[in-house]
C-alpha cells in the first residue's frame, strides 16, 4: 500500500527557515564582536610592526649619518689646526687651540642641557588623579553608583568631593 504525500504545507508551518531565538542571536553577535575586536588587535599589531620597522631603519640610518659627521668633525678639526698653523703659529699651539675651541662648545651645549633639564615638571595632573584611584576603585554595581567620578574640562580635572554622594 503506497502512502501519498501532500505538496501543500500544513497550515500551522511557515515554508522559510525557523527564526533563531534571542538568546542564538545574542550569542552570534557575541561571537562576532569577538572576532572583529581580534582582527582589529590583529591590524593593529600589523600597522605598528611595519611602523616599528620603519622607525628602526630610519633610526640606524640617522646613527650611521651621526658616525660619518663625527668622523667628518675629526677631520675638520684636524683642517683647521693645519690652517692655523699655516698661518704662522707652532703646530701644538695650533691644535691647543683647536682643543679649547671644542672645550668651549661642549661647555656651551653642556649648560644648555643642564638648563633644559631643569625645565622639566613633573606631571603633576596624572599624579592628582591617580591619588583619585583608591575612592573610584570601590565595587558598586552596575547602576549603583554613589559617587561622583572626575571630570576633565578643557585639559582641567575637575576636583570633586570622592565622598559626597550623587544627588
């Protein structure tokens, strides 16, 4: 006996694909936020590998060009001592004051260092905001919260009370 089949379908069936449920989608959108923030990681790696490479042959490139000018320097040195003793004066006077030209120069940029090193502060914003951590590292849940966290205004940190409580 030979058991025939219906070309309609059911009523209480739709023809397309079942939907996924919320929790499927949430999970495939999980899944992809995953995986786009790992390719974006990956991208970035990539970029700043090319870019510490380009940066490490343009920084030896400038080394060798410092060596060639110190070498350079020597030698221009040793030119103007002959010069000057081809002026008339004796050969050791000549690089003696070769010698304290260079003495001199190396004083001169010396203090400038020395000064501009002076000049530097210490970042005195970080370390007033850091000071803030302890407070805004307390546990409170999400939508909890008790206290104000601070606030930066144009390069600003807006001090708050840490333990005054939001209004």
């Amino acid at each position: 006996m030979a058991h025939s089949v219906s070309t309609t379908p059911l009523t209480g069936r739709s023809a397309g694909p079942a939907e996924p449920s919320v929790g499927t989608l949430a999970k495939s959108a999980m899944a992809d936020m995953s995986t786009l923030i790992r390719s974006e990681i990956e991208l970035a790696k990539t970029e700043v590998t090319v870019s510490a490479k380009r940066g490490g042959i343009g920084a030896a490139a400038f080394a060798a060009a410092g060596v060639m000018l110190a070498f350079a320097a020597i030698f221009f040195f040793i030119a103007l001592a002959e010069f000057i003793t081809w002026l008339g004066l004796t050969r050791w006077i000549s690089y003696l004051i070769v010698f304290a030209l260079l003495v001199l120069i190396a004083a001169v940029a010396g203090l400038i260092g020395y000064r501009q090193v002076k000049k530097i502060k210490k970042p005195e914003k970080t370390l007033e905001t850091l000071s803030d951590l302890p407070d805004l590292a307390r546990r409170e849940a999400p939508g909890q919260r008790q206290h104000d966290l601070p606030v930066v205004r144009n390069g600003q940190v807006v001090r708050q009370d840490p333990h005054a409580r939001l209004r």
